[in-house]
C-alpha cells in the first residue's frame, strides 16, 4: 500500500514565510562576526599588522570593515585632480595610509554628499582625516626640485 499525502498550498502563508526567511538570514548575516584571521596565530596577525605598519586591534578592526569602506579616498582623490592610481604606482606607502584612514573615517555621509556635491575640494580640510596628508602632498608638488 502505499498512502498519498497531498500537500494544500496557502500563497499568501507560504509568501511571508519566505518574507520571514529571508529577513532572518539578513539579520544573521549582518550580526555575525566575520573573523578574517580565525585560521591565523596570533603571531601570524601580529606579523601581518606589523608588515602592514599598524597595532593588531586596528588591523582587525579593519578587517571587520564592509568592502569598498575605503573607496570615497579615490574619488577625494579624483576631486582634488590627483589621480589615484598614479598616486597608488609612485608612492604605495601614503595610498595604503590614506585608505586606511578614509575606512576608519566616521565622516562618510558628509564626504559622499561633498562629494556628490561637488563641493569636496573645497571642504574636504573640514571633515577629512585625511586633510593633513593631501595638503603635504599637494605642497611637495609645488615646491621645486
């Protein structure tokens, strides 16, 4: 013998059960911890933030950033006539430093807007952690050689 089981469909339950799924795997996926050195010793991060010239607390904390958190440091970049790549190619140590500080930056949505404004060349002093680093070059640039 062999026994049916017919299954009655609901639309409208199974829809917000979906609905319900996937707002729970969204709040699971925001909420974890993401530990990008789980397979690491602790020497190994110590040697990683040592190459990389920063503590181990500020590398992980960087780790632990959304990727593309340093990117609005390019479009600065861009705003202030400096290409980013050039700057990446002649000087890889000040390009890895400003990345670093536009990702711990808590002035993002200021910087977006200026920059969405085109208003950031003339404002970025203001808000920047960066403001310190670009004048210096920018002053390298004009003096003579």
């Amino acid at each position: 013998m062999s026994a049916e089981v017919q299954q009655t469909s609901y639309p409208t339950v199974d829809f917000v059960m979906r609905a319900i799924a996937s707002w729970i795997n969204k709040y699971r996926h925001m909420t974890e911890t993401h530990d990008a050195f789980g397979q690491c010793s602790p020497e190994d991060v110590s040697q990683i933030a040592k190459d990389l010239g920063v503590s181990t607390n500020e590398l992980r904390t960087l780790a632990a950033k959304q990727p593309g958190a340093g990117d609005l440091v390019e479009k600065m970049l861009l705003s202030l006539h400096v290409d980013p790549q050039a700057l990446a190619n002649t000087q890889p140590a000040v390009m890895r430093d400003l990345k670093r500080l536009c990702v711990m930056c808590g002035e993002k949505s200021r910087c977006a807007h200026e920059l969405k404004d085109g208003t950031a060349d003339g404002h970025f002093n203001e808000f920047c952690p960066n403001a310190f680093t670009l004048d210096a070059l920018f002053k390298m640039e004009q003096s003579p050689r």
